[in-house]
C-alpha cells in the first residue's frame, strides 16, 4: 500500500467511527462530518490505486 492508500483509508475508519458517534448521541452534524470524511477517505484510497496502478504498469513496460 501506498502512502496515499493509508491515509484514505485511515479517514474513511474515523468517518465511519464520527458517523456512528454521530447517530449515537443524535448529532446530524456529526454524522454528516463523519461521511465527508468517508468521501474523503476513499477518493484519497482510489487516488492510490491509480497511482500504484500506473507504478505497477511502469515496471511491466
């Protein structure tokens, strides 16, 4: 994995944990906090695959 991978998928753990804080204690604030984080999170998790998609087709070529 790389770096960007992590830290995407980091954020999309803490949106969902926000998320379900949120919905706990009835916060819509939260749980909207909590899912933006989670968009974040996996476009930085996809931002990722592509780039170790285009390292991996580096090394083939």
């Amino acid at each position: 994995m790389n770096k960007d991978q992590v830290k995407g998928a980091v954020k999309n753990i803490a949106g969902k944990v926000q998320e379900e804080a949120g919905k706990m204690i009835g916060s819509k604030e939260q749980q909207a906090k909590g899912l933006g984080k989670q968009i974040t999170g996996t476009a930085q998790e996809k931002y990722g695959d592509a780039k170790a998609a285009v390292k991996n087709a580096d090394k083939h070529h």
